[in-house]
C-alpha cells in the first residue's frame, strides 16, 4: 500500500491510529509519503529530546514514511545526513523506516514510478530575510515584531537550499531522460507556474523552480503529480492533486 499526504510542520497527529486506521493493516514494506515541510529535522543544532521523541514514534509506527523537502526544513541538518541508495534514488535516512526522498530523483516502490522534487520559495517572509550576526538584528526584529510583519533569520529559520542549485534541476532532467521522461507519479512541494497560477489566481509568482517544474511538467509524461505547500485539499485537474491535511491511497 502507498498513502501520501501534505505539509506536516512536525506535527504528526494525522498518523495516530484513531485517525488513520489504516495502518492497522500495514506493514513496513507500505510506505505513507508527505509532499514537504516534513519539519521533523528542525532544531538549530542537533536533534532536541523532543524531536528524537517525534522521529522515534514515527520510526514506530508501522508503515515506513517518505517525504520530499519543502522550504520550511533546517537544510543544514537535512543535508549533514550521509547519502544513500534506496530503491533507485538517493536518499537521507533520518530514522530506518522516516527516509529523505532527494531532489530529482527516481524511485521504483511497489511496482510504480516516482519522480520527486522538493522545495518552494517561501511565501511569509514580507519583513525580509535577517542575519542574525548583523549588529542591528535586535532593533531590525524589533521593528518587525512591532508591524506584525512576518520574517525569517537565516540558518535559524530561513535556508537559501529551499530554492533548488542548477546541478539539483540537471540531475532531474538525466534520471527523467534516462527513464524515457516517463513516470507514474510525481510528488514535489510546490508546483508548475501554470498550475500555480491557476490555484493562486495571481497571487504567486513564477519563480525558477516553478520554472523548472513548468518544463517538467511539459516534457515528462505521468499518471499523478501530487504537491502540497498551499495549504488546501484540492483537485487541480485530472492529473495535479493538491494535499494538506487529507491522507490518500494511491496504491
């Protein structure tokens, strides 16, 4: 069985059993995949006692869980984990059954294709992005605080990885020609410009990774492409679904 669902933001509730029976019947050779801001690798430093609690019940449960990034993760951290190889792809292992699905990579699971990409421009940062070792960070957050105006301090909150480097996009674009550009799903955090600008009605602007993922969209011939990022359940079209709270089987 394969499940997927959206942005979770260390928040984990949706796999209680209560809420997802499902699992009731699953086993670790069934995957639950999360379309970004995973959250769980998040504290500044090192794991905190909280964070080892999250990850260890999610390692417990009995399925194993996937997840792309989205911009809200601590890439630091994320990419300290060493690179492996699991079913095709490369990967981060947080837990041996929580498992880091890499940019641009293609993964064989139960029998079905997926292609996946993570990260997406951060949308809530209209006061700017702060460094904390400026030495008017205290009065420029100040100031922020004051107006209510959201913002982000870089290493701290804010990671320039949420955006994707060339070599990330070129790799997709090998695995996706060495595939026949040819995949049964596609799982990203956000999405193409043209189906971004069709849920947001403006609202977001093409960037280059909607950029990129407009090109895939284009050459790349698929079943499924689920996203999250928005914040809605969603069925864009008959192919682009986008997740948030909803858990949904897809095999």
């Amino acid at each position: 069985m394969i499940y997927i669902t959206g942005d979770c933001h260390q928040n984990y509730e949706r796999f209680n059993v209560k809420i997802f029976p499902e699992q009731k019947e699953m086993t670790k050779e069934d995957h639950v995949i999360i379309c970004g801001d995973f959250g769980g690798v998040w504290n500044k430093d090192e794991e905190s006692r909280e964070e080892t609690a999250l990850m260890d019940r999610l390692d417990s449960r009995s399925f194993t869980t996937l997840f792309v990034d989205g911009n809200h993760e601590n890439f630091d951290r994320l990419y300290s984990y060493p690179v492996e190889e699991w079913k095709g792809g490369k990967v981060h292992k947080i837990r041996p059954s929580v498992i880091h699905l890499m940019r641009g990579q293609i993964y064989e699971i139960e029998g079905r294709s997926f292609f996946t990409f993570g990260g997406a421009t951060s949308h809530d940062i209209d006061g700017g992005i702060l460094e904390p070792d400026d030495p008017d960070f205290r009065r420029k957050r100040k100031e922020l605080n004051r107006g209510f105006l959201p913002y982000r301090i870089d290493h701290i909150s804010w990671w320039k990885q949420e955006l994707p480097t060339e070599e990330e996009m070129e790799e997709g674009r090998r695995n996706l020609a060495g595939h026949g550009n040819e995949v049964d799903f596609i799982v990203t955090h956000c999405c193409a410009s043209s189906t971004q600008a069709l849920l947001g009605g403006g609202f977001y602007k093409p960037d280059p990774l909607t950029q990129y993922l407009e090109e895939i969209r284009q050459t790349t011939k698929f079943k499924k492409w689920f996203f999250g990022h928005y914040h809605d359940n969603r069925n864009i079209n008959a192919e682009e679904l986008l997740l948030y709270e909803q858990i949904i089987r897809i095999a």
